[in-house]
C-alpha cells in the first residue's frame, strides 16, 4: 500500500474563524438542519396561502360581478328619405357622409308643373267662392221679397172676400129695389087703367088722369132704373168674385216663396261645398309645390345616396338615409343563461372597439323573444333531430345623457359591454 499523502490545513484566518465548519462526512451533512422545518419558513408559507385566497376570493368577486359579452353593437334610427311626389330632380343639396340640421333643403324636384297647378286651383277657389257669397247674398233679400208677398196676397185675399159680401148685399138691395119699383109699376099701370075708364065717363078731370099717366110712365123708368142697377149690382159681385180668385192665386202663387227660399238655401249651400272642394283642392296643390323641395326630419349623416341631378323619381321612391348621431343604444345579444341576474336599470359599462373609449349606460330593457325568433327562417324544433342549443336574446342598453356628446359612435360598431349584477 501506498502511504496516505496529507495536505497541510492553511493557516487559520479571521473570516473562517467566524462561520461553522463544513461537514467533513455524509453523516454530518444528513444531520444538518432543514430550511423547510424552520418557523418562519412556514409562517411566510401560510401568509401566502392566504393572501392568494384573498385575491382569488376579490378576483372570483370581481368575474362574478358583471356579465359581459362581445356580440354587441351601436344600434339606431335609420331615417329613409324619400319622395312624396314624381318629377324631375334640378337640385342636390347634399353630399355623401354630410351632417345636416333638421330643417336642411337636401333634394329640390322642378317646381313648374306644381305652380301651374296651384295657380289654377287658386283661380277655381276664388271662382268658387264668389259664386257661394253671390247666392248667399241673395237669400236674405228673396225673404224679405217673399215675406211681403204672402203678407199682401193675403190682404187682397181678405180684401177680395169682403168685396164679394158687399157686393152680395148691394145686388140684394138692388133686387129689393126692383120689386118695390115693379110692384109700384103695378099699381100705377092699374091705377092708370082705372083713371081712363073714369076719364071717359067724365067722372074724373083730365088733370087727375094726366097725373095718373104720369105716374105710371114714371114708374115704368123706375122698374127699368132698378132692373139695371140688380143687373149692375150682380155685375160687381162677380167681379168681386173674379178678384177674390185673383187674389188667391196671387196667394198660393206667394206660398212657393219659402220653397224657393229653400231651394236657393240649397243652391248656396251646395256653391258653399263646391268652394270648399275647390279649396281642398288649392290646398293640395300648394302642399305638392311644397314637396318639391325635400327637406331632413332630423339633424343626422347623409348615408346610402341614391338620387342624382337629372333623376326622375316617383313617390315612395328611397332617395337618401339620415343617421342621428344624437339617439344611438347598444343592442347586446345575452345568452340565456346570462340573464339570471340581469334587471332593468343596473350599471353598464360599454367598451368601443373603434375609438378605445369607455362610456357609461344603463340596462333599458329585453327583446320580448330570441334573436332567432325574429330572423329570416326561424328554427322548427318540433321537425328533426332536436339539439339544444344556448339562445340569445336582444338586450337594449341606452348611454348615459352625457356621454357620446362628441357623437362619434355610429350604428353597426363593435362594442363589448358590461352589465354590472353586483356593485
């Protein structure tokens, strides 16, 4: 065997005379203490546990506490501009992408035809309506006129009547005057007769017969005097009776006065209808003349152009679209399972993925049905293999007032919201 070689120790310095030996053996390196069993090493092992349960805990709070999706988009009104009228279009007022205010003139259509149009209907109106105030006019006088002519037939019909009466009475005492003078006419012709036989035997003078002629002859005229004034008498009662039938017919040709007053009445008033039809008339061809400058219901983009200069167009024909930029919503489509806790009014946060902006809102209100329900061919669950399958539905989430005020969203961008369930 070959002698064991020693190396000499170095010589002791102050640095090594400070720290513990190493082990010289396997058996003094396995009997070394543990950094694992040592007290603080398990104390800093426990704290860690527990402050990764507690940021778990905030974590899993902070995930749980709001409901998110990406199938979200900026949604609004869509405003089709079209036409009310057909014609010619002379004018465009406005470009693509344009904002315009409420108000703005975008399309003006030639206006000739319409002006044509309305200056006839504004000739016949006035037409109308001097002929309606002409016969409106003439009905106050046609009364008064009417009034008075039934007041005086009826007058000239009493007054007829009481003519016939008098009449009546004048020929019954013209009649009674014509018997009393035959009845004289009588005796006188008798007495006449009896004189001359006296005369001829001289009994009597001839005085007393020349008296007795006398009287006769003079009651002969007066049998004719009354036989003529009966005759005249009876004359006058039927002309009296010949006027009281004037009278009446002047009388009931009096009663058509109020008739006539109602068919005059009529005829106003049909004149009255026909200005008023002339008017409506007036009236639509001053709004066609209107429609001929088309102008924006709301401030907004002009989008989707579709009308140029030189086009004609006709009515109910899309010309443009205005987008208001100042009434957007977000429309997120929720799984079904999302909407356990979800309830109107609850906090949103909205992330725009085209400006990197955040903004503020509220949960509006659900679809009443799935987005499926109101595609082009919904499902038939009840035909074929069913398999189930998580619906979405539409969930309305408007902005806070003041947010979007420099009006930078636009229908149809991605967003991705959040509907805080828990604050």
């Amino acid at each position: 065997m070959e002698p064991t070689t020693q190396t000499p120790a170095a010589p002791p310095d102050q640095t090594q005379s400070q720290t513990k030996p190493l082990p010289a053996t396997e058996r003094d390196f396995h009997t070394r203490p543990s950094r694992t069993a040592s007290p603080g090493f398990r104390i800093a092992i426990v704290i860690a546990v527990l402050v990764l349960l507690v940021v778990g805990f905030f974590v899993y709070r902070y995930v749980t506490s709001y409901e998110s999706t990406d199938d979200a988009q900026v949604d609004g009104h869509i405003n089709s501009i079209s036409t009310r009228i057909s014609g010619h279009v002379v004018k465009l007022n406005v470009l693509d992408n344009q904002y315009v205010e409420a108000g703005t003139v975008l399309v003006e259509i030639d206006p000739a035809d319409y002006q044509v149009a309305a200056d006839r209907a504004k000739a016949d109106f006035d037409s109308a309506q001097a002929s309606a105030s002409a016969a409106g006019v003439d009905i106050p006088i046609t009364s008064v006129n009417t009034s008075s002519q039934v007041s005086a037939s009826e007058a000239d019909v009493a007054s007829a009547r009481a003519g016939i009466s008098a009449a009546r009475q004048q020929f019954d005492a013209a009649k009674a005057q014509r018997d009393e003078a035959e009845a004289n006419n009588v005796k006188a012709q008798n007495d006449l007769a009896r004189y001359k036989q006296l005369v001829d035997k001289q009994e009597i003078s001839q005085q007393q017969y020349d008296q007795a002629v006398a009287a006769a002859a003079a009651n002969a005229a007066a049998v004719q005097a009354a036989h003529a004034n009966a005759d005249a008498t009876q004359s006058q009662v039927t002309q009296a009776q010949q006027k009281l039938l004037q009278a009446e017919a002047s009388w009931r040709s009096a009663q058509t006065g109020p008739k006539q007053i109602q068919i005059m009445r009529s005829k106003a008033a049909s004149a009255l209808a026909d200005a008023q039809l002339k008017k409506a008339n007036l009236d639509q061809a001053q709004l066609n003349l209107q429609y001929t400058k088309i102008v924006a219901p709301v401030s907004g983009v002009v989008s989707d152009r579709t009308v140029e200069v030189g086009q004609n167009v006709s009515p109910g024909q899309e010309l443009l679209k205005i987008i208001p930029l100042n009434d957007v919503w977000i429309t997120a489509n929720y799984k079904e399972t999302q909407l356990r806790e979800m309830k109107v009014g609850q906090r949103v946060t909205i992330e725009v993925d085209a400006n990197g902006r955040s903004y503020n809102g509220k949960l509006d209100s659900v679809a009443g049905a799935s987005g499926a329900r109101f595609s082009l061919l919904p499902p038939e669950n009840a035909t074929g293999n069913y398999v189930k399958v998580v619906q979405r539905i539409p969930v309305k989430i408007v902005l806070d007032p003041d947010q979007n005020k420099d009006q930078s969203l636009r229908p149809g961008m991605s967003v991705d919201p959040k509907v805080w369930i828990r604050q």
